[in-house]
C-alpha cells in the first residue's frame, strides 16, 4: 500500500471515529448532563453555531493566502512580515466586532439570532 493510501485510510478511520463519538455525545450525553436545564442546551447550541460562523468569517482568507502566497515568499524576513500581517487582520477584526457588540450592548448581538 502506498504512503498516500495508508494517509487516506488513517484519515477515513479517524473521520468516522469523530463522526460515531459526536452523534454519540449529541444524542446520548449531553442530553442527559442538561436534562431539567434545556435554557444550558439551548444556549450551548447557538454559541457552538456561533462560533463555527464566526470563525470562518474572521478568517477572513488567512488560510487560502497563506496557501497561495507563502511559497512565493523570496526570504525568511517577507516569509515572517506575510504571516504577521495575515495573523493581524483577523484579530483586528475580531477587536472591532468586540468594539461594536461593547457599545451596542447584548440586546444587538440576540437580535442577529432572531
């Protein structure tokens, strides 16, 4: 067997063993752990929805550049200036969405879920 096909057969095992152990603790676990507290499961799920949105929003096409443009980096100085920059602009971003939920207060961020 290849190297590329025991990678591919890792990764297929690996995939279905997170796949088999999240709908386990979705359908079994956490359940029962917020059984009598559906308002903690509830909000447990728009913060996990949240997140994932969120995360791939702030990105904001760090991983793709840094796919496409850090080969052609000429040397280590651009290399480390590139990755600065593409580490900085998702933690500006993140600061002003911090900035605007501070002064709009809760209430704004709960009308998004609406």
């Amino acid at each position: 067997m290849g190297i590329v096909a025991k990678q591919s057969a890792r990764n297929s095992v690996a995939l279905v063993t997170g796949l088999l152990l999240g709908a386990i603790n979705t359908m079994y676990v956490l359940p029962k752990a917020f059984e009598g507290f559906e308002e903690g499961w509830g909000l447990l799920r728009i913060l996990t929805a949240w997140g994932t949105i969120l995360a791939q929003i702030l990105a904001l096409g760090s991983p793709s550049a840094i796919l496409r443009f850090l080969p052609h980096a000429s040397d280590a100085k651009r290399e480390s200036a590139m990755l600065t920059t593409l580490c900085l602009f998702p933690a500006v971003a993140l600061a002003m969405v911090g900035v605007v939920s501070k002064f709009a207060g809760a209430d704004a961020l709960l009308a998004l879920d609406a």
